[in-house]
C-alpha cells in the first residue's frame, strides 16, 4: 500500500537517509538521556538521546543543545524523529519543558500522517519520556517532587492485550485516554495494538473492552452495532503486476530521488521479492552506498509495496 505523504514529510525522510547537515539520525556518545520505545520485531524501535548543556546549580535548568535518533522504522518513522528532534533544539527546551512535545505537535511539524502512521509519532513521543527520565535519573532531579510524574512502559506490566506486539492493558488503557481512541481502528492506527493477527479485538478483556470501560459505553451487542469491522486484505498481485508495481515505484520515486543528487539506481533483475539493483551516478563511488540502498531504496519499496522486499546491491 502507498502513503500519501507531505511534500515536508518526504523531504525530511531524505534528507535523513542521506545525511545532509541539519539531520538528526545518529546517536550521542555518553548521552546525558537515553530512551527507547517499540519493539525490533515488529519492525518498529526508535532509541533517542539528547545531550544537554548543564546548569552549574539548578539541573532543571538544563538546556537540550542536541538531540539524536536510531530507528527500525519505515518514511514516516525517520521523518517524525527527525521532527521530534528539530523541535526540541529549535525551542532551547529543558528535558521538563520537552515533555510538552506532544504526538500531535510532531504531526502538524510534517503537515500531517496518514491515520495509519500515527503510531510512529507516538513512537517518538514515547521514546522521549523514557530519555527524559534517564536524564532525570542521572541529574538527580527528582520529578515526582516537582509533580511530574512519568509512566514508563516498562512500569507498565500487567496483562498483555496484545501478544503479536506485547502491549499491555496498562499501556493500552493509558494512550486510548491521553489519544482520545474510540474506536479499535483508531487504537491500530496510534499504537498498532491489534494490527496482526486481530485476535484481540473482541476477545475478552480485548481492545473492544478496553474502550467500554475507558469510556463507560455498553457492550456491542451485535456485528451490526460493532464499531470496528474486520476489513479483509486486498487481494494478493500476481507475480507480474507485483514486478511492474516494483518497477514503477523505482522508475516514478526512488529514481528522481537520487538523480536530484545526482546518482541514479539501475534495476539488475527482480525475483519474486528480492530486487537485484546497482547505484550508479554520483551514488556509486559513495560511501554511503549501503545506507542509501537500506534506508531509501529497500525502505521505500517496503512502505510503498511489501515489507517483505529485500533490495540486494550487485
């Protein structure tokens, strides 16, 4: 499936991949906050560190000077990082002050998500509370005093709701208020709970409860007064509209991509999902060769087609 991304969106995704000054992907050596949020399995993991510069008496008046991520995320997980990032040191924010950076402020920096990628601004938000409560650690600061109270995931162990990406009901039951989610889609959409397999839609103290108690509405008592219909996948492409849907991508995305910097891609040969490829242009003799066919060319075919495409440089 294709996103339909902002025209900002875009260009912070390659600006990143390509390491142009100004970007933020990397991260800090002896960080003074250290934070991380998903999970590598699933396909979605961002680790984010700041570095500040230290007040020589009041530790809350520590001022974040630099901000840097890692992720295992798609387009829009690398652009909301970078959003997260240019925010923070933008807006000369102490670690307390960047708590106010909420999902919604890194959705309007890239000028919208699609409902689908939500999630990936939650990420980001999420991975920034778990920094700021190192720092907090470190400095000595104590934030329960200062009535800031931080619910970290990790302190959120309780009953898992959804197994396929181990989120618990505490989890769950705190982002459906802090996110206003009403409906099982919406939960998806911002957290990704219940996005594989589904099973935990209607189970039993699934998704579906969870939001009756959250909110205090009766039960669904039929499939027609559910909220959240299953809606069954597309039909899977034949193995030749599947290549030509490769094809196009490369032809119509990636390549204008690159040739704006001066590189181009050469397509080798395509079998069934692994595409056989060579950079050419300014691309081929550089030294970022590998992130460029990892982070851009893999990673866009993967967004826009099938996360299973694996791009192999010849």
């Amino acid at each position: 499936m294709a996103w339909e991304y902002s025209e900002k969106t875009k260009q912070l995704f390659m600006d990143a991949v390509h390491g142009k000054p100004g970007t933020h992907m990397g991260e800090l050596e002896n960080a003074d906050g250290f934070g991380e949020h998903g999970s590598i399995v699933c396909g979605d993991a961002l680790r984010f560190t700041f570095r500040v510069d230290k007040h020589s008496e009041d530790p809350t008046q520590d001022v974040i000077v630099e901000a840097r991520y890692l992720t295992f995320g798609c387009t829009s997980a690398i652009a909301a990082s970078e959003a997260l990032c240019a925010l923070i040191e933008k807006g000369h924010y102490t670690p307390i002050q960047a708590l106010k950076v909420s999902n919604q402020d890194i959705v309007d920096y890239l000028e919208g998500l699609p409902a689908q990628k939500i999630h990936c601004s939650v990420m980001g938000a999420e991975a920034l509370e778990a920094a700021v409560f190192n720092w907090a650690q470190k400095r000595g600061v104590d934030l329960p005093g200062l009535g800031i109270h931080l619910r970290m995931e990790t302190e959120e162990e309780g009953r898992i709701v959804c197994k396929c990406f181990s989120l618990s009901e505490p989890y769950i039951r705190r982002k459906i208020r802090e996110l206003r989610l009403h409906t099982i889609p919406e939960i998806t959409a911002a957290i990704k709970a219940g996005g594989a397999c589904a099973s935990c839609h209607h189970a039993p103290g699934g998704l579906q409860d969870l939001l009756n108690e959250v909110w205090s509405s009766p039960k669904p008592v039929s499939a027609s007064a559910d909220p959240a219909p299953v809606v069954p996948p597309d039909a899977p492409l034949s193995d030749y509209a599947f290549i030509k849907k490769i094809e196009a991508v490369i032809h119509q995305v990636i390549r204008p991509m690159l040739q704006a910097d001066g590189g181009d891609l050469e397509i080798v040969d395509i079998k069934k999902e692994v595409v056989y490829c060579r950079l050419a242009g300014a691309c081929a003799g550089c030294l970022g060769a590998k992130t460029t066919l990892k982070m851009m060319v893999e990673r866009t075919l993967k967004d826009q087609i099938d996360e299973h495409i694996r791009v192999v440089a010849v």
